[in-house]
C-alpha cells in the first residue's frame, strides 16, 4: 500500500461542484472534461464524477480528510461558502483537531489539523 491518492465526490452538477470546489480549495482544476473534474490538493487528489441516472445516496460511512493549518477558520469558510455542519472542530487528543461539513451536494468533506502528520 502506498497510502491515499483520491477522494472522489460524486455530484448532480459537474459544473456547479466545479465552480464550488475550486473556490473552497482556491485552486483551479488540472483536469476537465464531462466525465471527470480533477484537482491537485499539495500532491493529493480530489476528484468530482458526475452522477449518472438516478440521484444517490450520500453516506457517512467513509472520511476524508483534508489537512488544514487553522481548522477553525477553515471550517467557517467552508460554511460561508455554502457548506452545511457535519461534526463542529473537536480536540481528537494532543493537538489533533477534526471536524467535517457537508458540500452543497450533501458529500462530506473532513478537516483535519495534525501537526505530527509528515509527507514521507
């Protein structure tokens, strides 16, 4: 195993999620066609597919999370900019903090402060 490489969502509107995404995560995408919209997030990937047929259910059975250097503010940003609350920012022990909102689109998009985490 070499470790996490995508997080994918899937979303109603590839266009609307576009424009969303490259705003919470202020980067444009690399990628763009109509089957798939992928970013670079510092080496990581973050890939929106766009449903077919049928709306979805979203789970909340699988978290990722995206490491933030201020979770608080981020958290709020991502609130502002249409996000709803998922799991308000939480001490998770030590210095670790999480916390989680939901996309416009009802996927959850987890944060992550941790400061013992390091690329290898």
């Amino acid at each position: 195993m070499l470790g996490l490489r995508t997080t994918i969502y899937i979303v109603p509107s590839l266009s609307e999620a576009k424009k969303w995404y490259t705003k919470a995560f202020e980067v444009d995408p690399y990628f763009d066609e109509l089957f798939y919209v992928g970013f670079s997030i510092k080496g990581y990937e973050l890939g929106l597919m766009p449903e077919e047929g049928a709306s979805i259910p979203r789970g909340e059975n699988v978290l990722s999370y995206w490491g933030v250097d201020d979770i608080k503010k981020e958290y709020k940003r991502l609130i502002k900019l249409g996000a709803t609350q998922h799991e308000a920012p939480k001490n998770v022990g030590g210095e670790l903090m999480v916390a989680s909102v939901k996309d416009p689109w009802n996927n959850v998009v987890g944060l992550i402060y941790n400061p013992y985490f390091k690329i290898k």
